[in-house]
C-alpha cells in the first residue's frame, strides 16, 4: 500500500488532456453561424424564388398556341406548302417553347433549300426567310452543284443545259468544282470558255471547251499544262478549231494535236513533239 501510494505522488501527471477535433470545432462553427445574417439570406432566397415564379408564369402566359406562320422565298424550286409539312410536327409545343433550331433544321432538309431562317412574332406567330440553292454546274449526268461545291442534287428533275458538266468519282464534287472555278476563270481571260471537266479514277483531269475541243491536262503539273494550253497551244489550233479534236498537253515540253479529219502534212509534223518528250511524259 505504501509503495502504490509513493507511485501515485510520484507519477508524472498530464493535467492538459488534448481535445477532441469536434470539441475543438464546435465553439469556432457556432461564433460562424451566429455572426450569418439570417434574415438577409432568407430575403435573397425570397427574392430569387419570387422572380424564378414570375419567370414560370410569365413563360406560361406567354407561350400560347402558334397560329401563323409567315414564309418569304423566291419559290422557284421550293413551294410554301414544302416549308409548312416540315415545321408542322415542330409547332405544336407553343410560342415560347418552339425549337426554331429544329424546325430550321427541319425546312433546311428539303431539296433546293440553301439556307432558312426561322423568328418569333409577337404575339403568335413565326416568320421563315428562304434562300434556295443556285445551281452552277451539273454533276454528272442529273446531279447539281452550287457555288460551294456541295451536291444538294443527285437526281434533278430539270437539269439547266447551259450548266457546265462536271464529273469525277464519289466524295470529289468540291475538288472538282475548285479546279473548274480556277480554270475557267483563266480560260475566260483567254476569249475561251470551258464546256465541261472530268476527273478519272486514275486521277487524271480532262475539259472540254465550248468548241468542242477537249484538252488532256494528265494528272501532275495540272495547272502548268493548263498555262501552256494558253500560252502556246491555243495559238496554234484557233485557226482550225474546227477540225481540232483534242490537244494532249501531258508532255513535258511539248504537245499533240488529234485532229477529225486528216491535216495536211506540213500541220501533222508542226503538232507532233520530239520523240524525247514522249519519253518524258509523266503521266503514260
């Protein structure tokens, strides 16, 4: 007994027992939540639950049923009737409520339609602009193209034939197109003016010109060809046009003339290259 009760006087003692974090916490959490002004944050969340009501209630009143819709076009190849079968499943939610990006998308589907665009009128009605496509050239033998490239027609009913012809394999419309644009405007420059262009599956390129004469461009040094066609060959066969069938320009430093009818001998030998530039050909 005496020796326990030395210990006990002797025993070092902790007397500062550390606390536990929610003791420690408890008196900082209270002095935050007494220093929040209650009332403030309970009129903001009055506030803003007034307006967002309001908000509900104003878009309830105001999307009434659409009754009219009011369409401008040229209406060449699209007819107003068109427009409305497309944005009528779109028109039965309300005023507010309609997606005028779905039923812009919806008018933009119908063939020969470029571009729509789709408003509210107050108090119950929309209004659609319409742009139709222009066609600038044929593809192949009934498909169109506008002045992008873009093919917004593989079947047309009425093919304009004034339309230059363009061709070539699937997924090449825009190429083709860019390449006739470049060159027909150099052509037109030249007093020439070009009918019709093709690309093959090899990748060669070929046009036609009003004329009826065709001009083989090869499928490298395309432009380069095209430059000398105008530059040296078209000099050549301008006077006898007419009895010109094509002009190979796939030559390096050269060029050939296919005639229709059989020249004199003195044009057969000036149309003719070197052999050497056969020899040179890239594209044979």
């Amino acid at each position: 007994m005496i020796t326990e009760t030395i210990d006990k006087l002797f025993k070092p003692q902790n007397r500062y027992k550390p606390r536990s974090r929610n003791e420690r916490g408890s008196p900082r959490i209270l002095a935050r939540l007494a220093s929040i002004d209650w009332k403030l944050h309970a009129r903001r969340v009055a506030v803003v639950g007034i307006l967002a009501g309001s908000l509900v209630g104003l878009t309830l009143v105001l999307d009434r049923p659409i009754r009219v819709m009011s369409i401008d076009g040229s209406f060449q190849r699209v007819s107003p009737n068109q427009v409305e079968q497309a944005a009528a499943p779109f028109l039965k939610t309300g005023f507010m409520s309609a997606d005028l990006d779905a039923v812009q998308r919806a008018i933009e589907s119908i063939p020969y339609v470029d571009h729509a665009r789709v408003q509210r009128r107050w108090p119950n009605s929309l209004h659609v602009t319409i742009l139709e496509q222009v066609a600038t050239a044929r593809w192949g033998e009934s498909g169109l193209l506008n002045a992008r490239g873009e093919l917004f027609a593989r079947t047309a009913a009425h093919v304009p034939p004034e339309l230059p012809r363009l061709s070539g394999p699937e997924g090449t419309e825009a190429e083709v197109a860019r390449h006739y644009l470049a060159a027909q405007g150099k052509m037109l420059e030249a007093g020439m003016r070009i009918a019709a262009m093709r690309l093959d599956e090899r990748g060669a390129w070929e046009l036609d010109l009003d004329n009826g004469l065709t001009i083989r461009l090869g499928r490298t040094q395309v432009e380069d060809h095209l430059e000398r066609f105008i530059r040296t060959a078209s000099l050549v066969v301008s006077r006898r046009a007419n009895e010109v069938a094509y002009v190979d320009m796939r030559y390096s430093n050269g060029f050939t003339i296919g005639w229709r009818t059989q020249p004199p001998a003195q044009d057969t030998a000036a149309s003719a290259p070197p052999m050497s530039a056969r020899a040179q050909d890239p594209d044979r």
